[in-house]
C-alpha cells in the first residue's frame, strides 16, 4: 500500500491479506512446487524400478529445485507458448544430465493441479487459523459482556431486551457453523497423483511395461512425498473441479458470518451503543471532522460481498468441465481462487481486529434501554394488576391507551417516555410508581439471555477451542487494517 508503480496491482496484493497468504499463492511457491513434484515423479520412477531415473538424475534436481531460472522459462513461454513445457526446458538447462527424464510420463496438470491442492491444504488451514482466532475473541468479549443488557430488535424495531454478549454468541455460532463447514470441505481435498491425459494412466503403464502393481503404487509414493494419504480415486485430466465448489463454498459460509456481524456492528453504532476501534490521528472524513466511521466494518461487508459473489466462478467451471477436461477453467481458476482466499482472510483478520477492540457505550446503551423499557413491561404489570385483583380485558386496554399517549408524547412531542407514571397514577391497576418501576427490571425481561451466553459457551465454543488451541498460539489481527 502506498507504492507507486506505474502498471496496475490487485489491491488484494498490498492491502488487506497477511504476507504467509500472499506466499501460498506466489510465483516462487507455485514453480517450486513444480519441481518438487517432478522430483518426486522421478524418485517415484526410480524406487519402482526404472533403471533410466538414476541417483545422480534426483541429485541434480534436487540440488537446483530452489534455484528457478525466470529468466530461461519466461523466454522458452513467449515461443512455445505453454508455461509448463517452458518450466520443464528452464529446469532441463540447469539438470543437464536429467533432463531428459524431468515430466516422464506426465501430463501439465499433474504439476499444475497437484500445487493447486496444496494451495487448498494450505490456504484452508490459514483460513482455519485465523477464524479459530475470531471466534476466541468473540468468545472472550461475549463472557465480559453476557449481562450488558441492552435493547433487543426485530425488524429492526424495539423488542424484547437482551445482551450484548447473547448478541455476540449469535455471531459466535454463525462463524462455528462456517468453521464445520470448512473442516468438512479440507476434509474432501486429495491429491490428484500422476494420471495422464485422460485419467486413465495409460502413459505409465507404458513405461511400466503394463505393471498395474506398479502404477498404483506410483500414486501412493507421490501422494506420500508431500504428507497425503490419499488420492482421487477415479479422475479425468485434473482433479475435480467441485472440490474448488465445496472448498469456496466454505470461504462463502464464513464470509456471510462476517457479514452479519460487520452489518450489525454499523446498525449498534448508528444508534451509538458501540464503536468499532478509532484510533487517535484517524480521520473518519474528509468533510466533516467530527465523524467516526465504522469504516472497518464497512470493509468486511465489502469483502466479504466479493467473496459471495466470486465464488460463483467455481460452481460454473465444474458444471461446465466437459468429459474428460477442456481449459476453460484455467485463466478463471487463476483469478478467482487465490482471490477468494486472500479476500477471506482479510475479512477475517478484519473481524477478529473489531472484536478485540469493540467499544461499548454502556452509558448510551443504557438510555435507549430505559427509553423503551416501560413499552415491554406492561405484559408484566398487567399479570402483577391482575394479581391485585383487577381485571385483565379491562387493564389491557388502559394500558394500551396509555401506551399510545405515552408513544405519541415521545414520537411527536420530543418528550421523555411517562408511560409508567401514567399507569401509577390509574387507580385501577392499584399500584405505585414503585411498583410499577419493578416490572421494568431488565435481568427479569430479558429471559436466560446471560446464562444462555455461559451454556454455549461452555458447552459448544470451549470444546472448539480446547480441541485447536495451538492455532491461538499466533493469531495476528492487526495485519494492514
């Protein structure tokens, strides 16, 4: 952020998304991995039996697997116009001697699409990393603030009270339901081995001279080099593409949780009841100086919109993969699932940075409580008249006229809310202001809220965390917010 250049920058790139996302899906990453990957072909090749792979052939490879020559490969690109052939030449002229084995038997997408489900693997456990870490803050702010009572909203009208903290678990649950979802979709991710053009392995059953003993095994060395204990069963050219459907699909679920979150957050500082953190020199507008803008939150949204809408890129490219595999799915996968990766994570370094310093305005908070109080207490100073002796039918419809009265001074007059000494001094419901202020207890109003915030927790969020807590080891939220 802030470097001039004079070609145009992903604003993902420099803005928003840690430097670990950024380098799973860099260059140097990607063309290393390639060559790990022809290594371990050639490894595989070699401890199966095939005396044209030899130790000197996997020592040059390895010796130069780092040492990617850009240079030699974007040169070898602009004439052959394949970026894998051009990588195979690039690393061909550093291992003279193995050259002529480097890619035996493969296919460009064994390289290509083996690297992209490492991306997955590893993009995914960062996503994992970073939302356990929102969900321990939130979990830790929704304890402190289990019997903030504060206003509670339907339709975005005043309803019954609730707490701030009962609030947060609501977010809590919308992001512990994202991270089952994305624990369910890291568990679909597979290698896809070393296939051929068709799925069907026929090149190395050449080369093995028909051993299918051999040829299985082949996929089982590979998939091992790199710490998977699977691969796809069956496939055509590439790995299917619904697993990028069900890995985005999460990235969507978690971002949606986000949404709402940041969404309520701009509503609760509308009414100033909470303020996302503002620090001390930030300005909030460039017009009007005394502003503060829930701009943090204003950004999640717009992220995490980007998010729910790129990832409808994945679902068209696996509907349309025709038979075996065409490439209309490589320019597009290119852009739309790093981008949808480092979009997630900044939704989530976002999240987890306004939760950690989430000001609430108790004083504020309070007034609109009280304000509306005396409207939600009349079902309980009907049932405490009654008690006394009085009639309900008869007691409900001096309250709601009351009720309107007391609605029509506040909304129209500007005035302060006299509903309830509107009741006490009623003689039919036979009560005194004192009496009739007990109804308005909010700790009695607003239900098992508070100890609705220590069951979930303790029930459903501290086994969560408990089971992952080496992930809070290093939980980042100040990353370029």
């Amino acid at each position: 952020m802030g470097k001039r250049t004079d070609i145009y920058q992903s604003p993902l790139e420099g803005r928003y998304p840690s430097k670990e996302m950024l380098t799973i899906f860099s260059d140097d990453e990607k063309f290393e991995n390639w060559r790990k990957l022809w290594i371990a072909l050639a490894q595989a090749e070699h401890d199966l039996g095939k005396e044209e792979v030899t130790d000197e052939m996997i020592d040059e490879m390895y010796a130069n697997c780092s040492n990617i020559n850009y240079e030699d490969a974007n040169k070898r690109e602009k004439e052959v116009r394949h970026d894998v052939m051009a990588h195979v030449y690039a690393f061909g002229l550093q291992c003279p001697n193995a050259k002529g084995i480097i890619h035996w038997g493969a296919t460009s997408c064994y390289v290509t699409d083996n690297t992209d489900v490492f991306n997955l693997s590893k993009a995914s456990a960062l996503i994992k990393k970073r939302l356990i870490g929102v969900i321990d803050i939130l979990a830790k702010s929704a304890d402190e603030n289990k019997s903030v009572y504060c206003l509670g909203y339907t339709h975005y009208q005043p309803a019954a009270p609730t707490t701030i903290g009962k609030r947060e678990t609501l977010w809590i649950q919308d992001f512990m339901i994202g991270l089952s979802t994305l624990e369910s979709a890291m568990s679909q991710i597979k290698m896809l081995g070393c296939r051929g053009a068709t799925g069907t392995s026929s090149t190395f059953m050449e080369i093995f001279d028909g051993d299918e003993e051999k040829v299985k095994l082949l996929d089982k060395h590979i998939a091992a080099e790199f710490g998977y204990d699977k691969v796809f069963g069956v496939s055509g050219q590439t790995y299917p593409r619904i697993l990028d459907v069900v890995i985005l699909n999460a990235l969507t679920t978690i971002c949606v949780a986000a949404y709402k979150m940041a969404d309520d957050i701009r509503l609760m500082q509308h009414d100033k009841e909470v303020e996302e953190p503002f620090e001390k020199k930030q300005i909030g507008s460039s017009a009007m100086a005394y502003k503060r803008n829930p701009m943090r939150s204003e950004r999640i949204c717009s992220l995490a919109r980007y998010v729910l809408n790129n990832s409808g890129n994945a679902v068209d490219t696996a509907a349309t993969q025709w038979l075996e595999r065409t490439l209309d799915d490589s320019a597009n996968r290119r852009l739309s699932i790093p981008e949808c990766f480092l979009a997630t994570e900044s939704v989530l370094i976002l999240c987890g940075n306004v939760a950690d310093g989430l000001v609430l305005n108790k004083a504020v908070i309070n007034k609109r409580l009280n304000e509306e109080l005396p409207f939600m207490a009349t079902e309980n100073i009907i049932m405490d008249a009654v008690k006394n002796g009085g009639n309900r039918q008869e007691l409900h419809e001096h309250i709601r006229q009351h009720s309107m009265e007391a609605g029509k001074r506040v909304k129209q007059e500007g005035k302060s809310n006299d509903l309830l000494e509107r009741i006490a001094s009623d003689p039919i419901f036979g009560m005194t202001l004192n009496q009739v202020k007990a109804g308005c207890d909010p700790k009695k109003l607003s239900g098992r809220a508070s100890h609705q915030v220590t069951d979930f927790l303790e029930n459903e969020v501290k086994p969560v965390l408990e089971a992952n807590k080496e992930l809070l080891t290093d939980v980042n939220t100040t990353v370029s917010v």
